[in-house]
C-alpha cells in the first residue's frame, strides 16, 4: 500500500510528479510490483515531457522511464 503525502507543491507540478514517482518507484522496489513500476514509469515519462521542468531533470526522468519500460 503506498503512503499519502501531503504537498505544498501544486498538483501537476514537476515537484509533485517527482513526489508521485519515486511514492511507485519504491513500492515497486520494496515488492517487485509491476504496476507500481509502471506508473513510476508513466509519471516520469510526464516528467520528462514537461517544459516547465528543467532540462536536468528531464534527461534523468526520461533515462529512468526508459529503464523502466525495458524491465517491462
């Protein structure tokens, strides 16, 4: 079961899209669930795809996604 939070940061946000990530990304590594990997993976695929985000950050969203969809 993942954790609630709560976030100042404004739904959508890139924070709150990296917030939301890493929540699937550690269920996924603490269990081996799939779907928890895929919606990591789908969240980072938005991340990378956000403009308001900076460039760092995409590249490394997009690199993890695609880790990610390979381990599919």
């Amino acid at each position: 079961m993942l954790a609630t939070f709560e976030s100042t940061s404004p739904a959508g946000s890139p924070a709150h899209i990296v917030a939301g990530a890493l929540a699937h990304l550690s269920a996924h590594l603490g269990s081996g669930c799939p779907r928890a990997a895929r919606l990591a993976a789908l969240l980072l695929d938005r991340l990378a795809a956000d403009g308001d985000a900076d460039a760092e950050l995409r590249q490394h969203a997009a690199n993890l996604a695609e880790t990610l969809h390979r381990a599919e």
